[in-house]
C-alpha cells in the first residue's frame, strides 16, 4: 500500500509535467520547432496571477481568466507573429535559439513591466524574491485518501485539471475540422497546404493553445512546494522533466505525453522513496549519498528512451533535418585576404589597444574571460556550424576540463600537464556524449547531449571527491620564467595568440579532408557512405574536437578568477551561450569570438555603465533589461537566420556590386561618347521590314514548338532555384483546357521542381504563372488551391497516420461526398477506418486521387503518378485520370516512364535538365523523339 501510495503522489506532480508536455507536443508537431522556453511561460503566468490577485487585490477567476485566456495566448500569438512563423525553414540551431529566446525574454518582460509599475506609479507589486507562498485556486485542505496517502486541494486540482484538460486536447484533435487539420499538419506540413489548409493558422493556433496550457500548468503549479514554486530555475527544470515525457512520445502524440508525464512523476517519487540503505543495502546507501543521482531519474530516462524511442530512420535523406541545411554564401569571395582580414585586425586593436594601455583591472580581466569563453563558443562552430549538429553539452566539456585542473593541482600537479589532462578528459566526454550521435540526429541528438550534461551537472560534478564540494579548487596563475601569467596583460596576450592559433585551426578545418567529410556526412550521409566517408567515425570526429577546444576555453576561464565551482557552467548557460553565437552568426570562428567578449563585456557594461570622454553613461542596477534586448535580438533572428555577421556582409557586397555597375556603366556611357565625337554622322533611312518579318516568324515557330499560345495554364520564362542553385532555367509552356499533357524526363531534369513551382511551393524567381487568365506568381500554394490548380506529390498524397476517411474529409467535407468515393472504390470503403500508411501503394495512390473525382479542381498535376506500382494498379490509375478529362478537368501528368501516360496523353512534352525542350501533340511523337529526351539528345520537332 505504501508504494501505491508514494506513486500516486508523486503521479500528481506528474500532472504538472503532464500539461508541459501536452503544450510541447502541440507546438513542435506543427512548427517543428522545440520551445525551451515553455516552461517560462508557466512562471510568467504564475508571477502575473500571484500578483494581480495576492498584491493587487483582483478577484481570482478574474485573475485566472485574464492571465489564461489573455494573457499568454496573446504571447503565444505574438511569438508565432515575430518569430516562429518565420523559422520554418530555418536550421535547428536557429530554431532553438527562437525558443531560448521566450525562455529568457517572457519572464524578464514581465518580471521588467511589473517592477517598472511598481516603481513609476506606486502599485504594490512585489518583488519576486518576497513572494514565499502563492495561494491555489481553492482554499487550503488536506484529505486522507488513503494510509500514507494524503493530498492537498492544491494536488487534487492540479490532478483533475490535468485530466479534464488532457480528455478536452484530445477530442479537439479527434473529433474537430481544426484538429483534424493539426493532425495533417504533423504528418506533412506540404502536403496540408497543397489540400487547401492553412499551415500558417494552423501553427499559430498550436502555439496559441500551448502557451494556454502553459499558463495552466505555471498556475496550478506554483502553490506545490518542493519542486516548483515562483521559482524561475524550479519551471526551467520541470521543463527537462516534461521534455522526457514529450520524447517518450515520439513528439507527437498527446496521451502518450500525458500517461507519460504521469508516470514520471510516480517513478521519481519510488526512487527518491525506495533508493537507499534500507531498501537496496550498499548500493542505496552509495546513491544516496551522491546528490543529485535521485533528482536525475528523469533525465536518464531522457536519455535511455532517445536510445530506444528517438532513432531517425529518414535521417539519410538529404534535406530532411538540420544537418541538410545549404552553407552560408560567402559574401566576400570578391575580397583580397588583406580585406577581407582587415575588419578583424580593426575589432582586435580596438579591443586589445585600451585593455593593454590605460584599462583598469576589471576591464582587462573581462576581456581576457571574453577571449577565453570564445574559445568555448568556438566549439559551437565547430559541432553546429560545421558539422550540423547541435550539441547542448559544451558547458559541461568546459566544467569538466576546468575541475580536473584544479584537482590535479590540489594533488601536486604543475598547470601545463594538468591542463593537458583537463583537455584530454573534455574530450573524453566528448565521444562518449558523441555515442547517441551514431544514432540520432537533430533535435533528437540535442536532447540526448542536454540529458548528459544534467547528468553530468547533478550527478559527476556534484561528487566530493572530484568537485570538491561546494568550495571548488583554486587555479593559481602559473609561472613559466619570465612568463608570469599573474600579470593580467600577459595572460591577455597568452590568451589572444591562443584565441588566433584555435581561430586559424577552425578555419583551416573547412579546407581540410577531416572537414570536407564533415560537411558530406552533414550534407548527405548516403553520398558521404558511397564515398569512402565512415560517417559514425566523422561524427566522432567532430565532439572529440569540439569538447576539447571546450576544454581549453573552460580552463583558461578558470584561470583569469583563479577558481572554479561545480555550478561554473550549466546547461542554462550553455542554451545562452548557444544562442548568442547563433545571432552573431555560428558558421564564422570569428563571430564566436566577438560573442564571447560581448558575452562577458556587455552585462558588466549594463550594470556599471561607461565613461568615454564626454560620453558617459551609469548603468542600471535592472538585470531584466539585458534579457529584453536579448529578445530583440532573437526576433532579429528570425529576419537575419545566417546571423549578423552574415547579415551585415551581405550588405556590404550588395553595396560593392552596386558601386562596380554604376562604375561599369559610367565607363560605358564614357566610351559610346567618345566614339560618337571620333566616327561621321551615319544616314538615317527606314529599316527592311522582311529581316523583322522573318524574325517574327522565327519566334512564333520557336513558341509553336514550346507549348506556346493560350490555354488554362500559361508559364512564360519561369526559373526557379534552390538557394544560389537555379534548376529550371526559362520554362515556356502553355497547357490547353480539357486536355492531358503528359511532360517526360529523366531523374534530374528537373520534373519536382517545375511541379513545385507551378503549385507555389517553390517561388518563381524569374517569369510568370499564369492560370486561367490571372498572374498567380506571387500567390502561395493555399491560394492556387483555391482557384482550383491541385497538386498530387510524388511518393502518394496521403497523410499516413489518419485514417482513409480523415484523408478523404479534408477534401470532401460532405459525408454524402465520401459515400460516392466508397461506391467507387470498394477496397477504400472496406478499410475506412485504418490508418492511410497500412494500405498499399496502388491504394494510397488511388486514396490521393479519389477525392479530386468527386469534387473536381480545375487542373490536377500528378507527379510520378505510376511510381512503384503494378502494371495492372498503373492501368486503374490511368483510367482515373482519363475520367477527370471527360468530366472536364485538366491534367499535368509528370513521369519517368513514357510508356503509360502516353497512352492517354493529347500532348506530349520533354524535360532536359531544366529545358522544356519540346511539346508536341502526341500523334506526331515517335518513339525516337522519346528516346531522345531521356538520353539528352536532340530531336527533330515536327
């Protein structure tokens, strides 16, 4: 009965935990972005409603309704407005920043607001560090349930809140258009918009709703002592308890979150219960003893369930995670290495000029920590920016390095050895964290390093023996002849020429073979694998190197105090220091440096100010500011993703290539002119007309042959490009009402993209679309829905893990619609209620295409319609489109293999390599005309 009981009240607490994962799982499942700062929104909530109702008197309904319903819907809106929406297709360094950014700003908002209230107008806010106890939502009672089992009114509203919210979550997802649609958006993004939903809603509704669900947990937890309170650090790590229950399930699925949360709870109660002497003899005693192994349960589990739970099997396809993400262009390819050195050598003398001359100790000694957290921030660049993965552990490589120096001095150890040592145990912990690397990737890979380094933050760091409790070790500055390191500017030349030797390494990696596989197996471990590339032993490569630059960056940290704690660097720290290089910009080794001198230089600056000769400024003793600029700094993101650096070179070629074509075109003007004033007056007289004649006769064969003239659909010139690689390189084609155009190339001539571009999903960046007389260049996929152009992607248009008659209601909204499609279609009717993803691949592809034959789209485009399927099921699909043409509406059928669409094609049409070389009707194509197309050829066009 005792265990039953601890289980069960620690189930209660898992509620809390429960609704932070509800609210993770909604808003990652359709933005596929984590928000670290979830649990922010919690204390937020909770701070408002405490003070609103407990300093100011408000009536707590009022108070629960406003803080619920208005307040933190109207951030989640906001931040979906400012930020997330415009993260889509950012990498997940970026995408994580975003997070980061609400962690840090929507607490100090209103924590700022509150205080500045409180100190302009007199309203008797308190501050956060007198608020001891927040009243629940009902009065004070405890009630005996059963023997050892006793809860509050607090825990039993929390308790039954959780539940009621959770069965309300569900049924909106269950059994609502806009649930439904939630759910499309989980399965394919794309593919929602190419059926007429709106993504973009529907994303900034889930962030609605979860921050919604956050404001309810932060409220009903902040009674409970313990484990919450109006604590910020007490929600940030209830968010990493959340965050394990939100993996268990999948990240996708909200009663699995809920049940998980809940036995998380429970088993955290059991371990803290059961884990000691009493019970396991020895071993219990020893886990007892070491604080912080019981607290960590969750985060094992964390990291056990990435192990078993969070494999990635479509992490091989390029393009499907962060790792895929294309480089930065480099914008100063056009520079001299002087110039391009230039503003470097600049930044540096303006940095070291003052800190070696008339700086006072303070500032020099923050400039030599700035130098030595950039080598930490270096490391960033090395396992994000360049090897594409995110790694959340960089603070405990640095912890690590720098407690093992100052154990190895404690024990009679001189520095150089000791830091070789500190070096090599960073890099140590950097293969082992580099193991879940083998066999996860993107967000999946950053939470198993964020697991390790809690792990490692309150289990290894908080060892006696190693940490020396809370005393830390002393880091005495060595001595190497006449090299004294205790003067502050030699340690800051020591350190910058250090800052230059890592600076150049990182460099030079890019260029080297070890980075060149770095970047394959980023870009595409498939081609990296077929190319003698072991991408488990290149991932390897990368935290081995990452951690002990770290390393190195921890231990000359230390060494400037001269003292190191086991709570120097945790993993809040790192998601700042992550972020920061992020906004400066991750990709270039010396942004990691400048941020990390702006890391340490800026709070000092805010808290003490600055005096530069008539310019002078006292600071502010508000710590909340410099988290509120931060949050601009991460809206600025989302307009600048490549970071400010990047941002800011851009400017500059776009500055320089203006100025080269106005100089281009001066001395063009300059040379006509000249040659005017030299040559005789020329004989105006009136052109032939049979040369233009000739030449219009020319052009309209050429549009003849291309699809030109009239029609349904029109494409006049269109390009299109991914990043600076442009793959359809002037389209002309015009599809003609009523008819079947069957367009044929090989794989890599670009077919996808010229589908894509036609359906809005790759913007056009040259030519026009126009469908049914109107430009629709400009317009997105959702609004060519609506006018009737269709899109059936290659690889099935069906969303796997609804059902067939969800599939179909997102079309045919009509009950009596989805009727007619089952007298059609037998076997879809017989397996209505299963999954899309269990029916065959000629049923999926009969399931994309049977909707459009009830309600009919003005133009339907199929991509590989016959892909992978049967003869016979290729047939079926055939007459399917054959029906659609006599019932009046277009079709785009875009193949591999001619033989099948060219029985129900009128016109044919050939692309090359992002040419539309020819269409013609199909009687007048040959097989030899055919054969051409796909082997490059050229061919007579009749």
């Amino acid at each position: 009965m005792q265990f039953f009981s601890i289980a069960i009240s620690g189930a209660v607490s898992g509620a809390i935990y429960a609704l932070l994962a509800i609210g993770l799982v909604l808003s990652h499942s359709t933005s596929r972005i984590f928000n670290f700062g979830h649990a922010a929104t919690a204390f937020a909530s909770a701070y408002l409603y405490h003070q609103l109702h407990v300093a100011l008197g408000w009536n707590k309904w009022l108070t629960l309704l406003f803080v619920v319903v208005l307040f933190a819907p109207l951030m989640g809106w906001a931040w979906d407005r400012l930020v997330f929406s415009r993260l889509t297709d950012a990498e997940e360094s970026t995408k994580i920043v975003a997070g980061v950014g609400v962690l840090i700003v929507v607490p100090a908002f209103v924590l700022l607001v509150c205080g500045a209230l409180r100190d302009l107008f007199g309203i008797p806010f308190q501050d956060v560090a007198e608020v001891y106890q927040v009243p629940g939502v009902l009065p004070p009672a405890q009630h005996v349930l059963a023997e050892g089992l006793v809860l509050s009114n607090d825990q039993l509203v929390a308790l039954a809140a959780s539940i009621l919210l959770f069965l309300a979550m569900w049924a909106f997802l269950r059994f609502t258009s806009l649930g439904l649609h939630m759910r499309t958006a989980v399965d394919s993004p794309v593919l929602a918009r190419l059926r007429g939903i709106d993504t973009g809603r529907v994303s900034t509704l889930s962030w609605v709703i979860s921050f919604f669900v956050a404001a309810i947990a932060g409220v009903l937890a902040a009674p409970f002592p313990g484990p919450f309170g109006l604590v910020n650090d007490n929600y940030t790590l209830a968010l990493f308890v959340a965050t394990t229950a939100a993996v268990v399930a999948g990240l996708r699925s909200v009663p699995l979150a809920f049940l998980a949360g809940l036995l998380i709870g429970a088993l955290r109660n059991v371990v803290v219960a059961y884990v000691n002497e009493d019970y396991l003899g020895a071993v219990g005693a020893w886990a007892a003893k070491v604080y912080g192994l019981t607290a960590s349960v969750p985060y094992a589990v964390l990291f056990i369930a990435l192990i078993f739970l969070g494999y990635d099997r479509k992490r091989r396809k390029a393009g499907t995670s962060a790792s895929a993400a294309k480089p930065t262009p480099d914008y100063r390819d056009d520079l001299t290495p002087f110039k391009k050195a230039l503003p470097w050598i600049i930044k540096s003398a303006i940095v070291l000029v003052p800190a070696l001359t008339f700086a006072n100790g303070i500032w020099r000694q923050l400039i030599i920590y700035g130098l030595a957290l950039g080598i930490i921030l270096l490391s960033f660049t090395i396992v994000t920016g360049l090897g594409g993965m995110v790694s959340l552990a960089q603070g405990a490589f640095a912890t690590a390095a720098g407690l093992t120096v100052g154990l190895l001095l404690a024990n009679g150890w001189h520095y150089v050895p000791a830091a070789v040592v500190g070096v090599l145990v960073a890099a140590v912990l950097g293969a082992l964290t580099a193991l879940p690397a083998l066999r996860l990737s993107g967000l999946s890979l950053t939470f198993a390093t964020l697991a390790l380094a809690l792990l490692a933050t309150n289990v290894l760091f908080k060892m006696e023996w190693f940490s020396n409790g809370t005393a830390g070790w002393s880091i005495p500055r060595p001595r190497f002849g006449p090299i004294d390191l205790g003067d502050d500017r030699v340690l800051l030349v020591v350190c910058f020429l250090t800052v230059l030797l890592m600076v150049w390494i990182a460099g030079n990696l890019t260029d080297s073979a070890a980075g060149r596989a770095m970047i394959a197996v980023r870009t595409a471990e498939p081609a990296a694998s077929a190319s003698a590339v072991s991408p488990p032993v290149t991932k390897l490569l990368i935290f081995v190197i990452s951690a002990a630059v770290a390393g190195l960056g921890g231990i000359l940290a230390v060494t400037v105090y001269g003292t190191i704690l086991n709570t120097a660097n945790p993993p809040q720290a790192t998601f700042l220091w992550l972020a920061i290089v992020v906004i400066i910009g991750i990709r270039q080794p010396g942004g990691a440096i400048e941020a990390g001198i702006i890391s340490a230089v800026l709070p000092w600056i805010m808290a003490h100010g600055f005096t530069l000769g008539p310019i002078s400024w006292g600071g502010t003793s508000n710590d909340l500011i410099p988290q509120v600029l931060f949050g601009l700094g991460a809206i600025q993101l989302a307009a600048q993703p490549n970071g400010l650096l990047a941002a800011q070179s851009k400017a500059a070629r776009h500055r320089r290539d203006r100025k080269r074509a106005e100089l281009t075109a001066t001395a063009a003007s300059t040379a006509v002119a000249a040659e005017a004033a030299e040559e005789p007056p020329l004989t105006v007289r009136e052109p032939d007309a049979a040369p233009a004649t000739a030449a219009a006769g020319a052009a309209a064969g050429t549009a003849a042959g291309n699809g030109g003239g009239s029609g349904l659909l029109e494409l006049d010139g269109v390009r299109a490009a991914y990043g600076e690689v442009e793959v359809l390189h002037g389209i002309d084609l015009a599809v003609r009402e009523g008819t079947i155009l069957a367009l044929l190339g090989a794989n890599g001539s670009g077919k996808t993209t010229l589908c894509s571009a036609i359906a809005g999903l790759v913007p056009a960046t040259g030519g026009r679309i126009v469908f049914d007389g109107e430009d629709i260049t400009a317009l997105g996929a959702l609004e060519r829905v609506e006018r009737g152009l269709v899109l059936v992607p290659e690889s099935r248009g069906v969303f796997p893990s609804i059902t067939v008659d969800e599939n179909l209601s997102i079309w045919l909204p009509s009950k009596a619609d989805r009727a007619k499609v089952y007298e059609q279609f037998e076997s879809l009717a017989r397996r209505a209620g299963q999954p899309a993803g269990n029916l065959s691949g000629g049923e999926q592809q009969m399931l994309s295409l049977a909707p459009f034959l009830v309600r009919r789209p003005r133009l339907l485009i199929s991509d590989e319609p016959s892909l992978g399927l049967a003869q016979l099921v290729t047939a079926e699909i055939m007459a399917a489109f054959q029906r659609l043409q006599r019932e009046g509406t277009t079709v785009v059928l875009v193949e591999e293999k001619a033989r099948d669409v060219l029985t129900v094609a009128d016109q044919v049409g050939a692309l090359q390599t992002g040419h539309l070389r020819w269409v013609n009707d199909r009687s007048e194509v040959d097989e030899q005309q055919v054969a051409a197309a796909y082997l490059g050829m050229s061919a007579v066009v009749h």
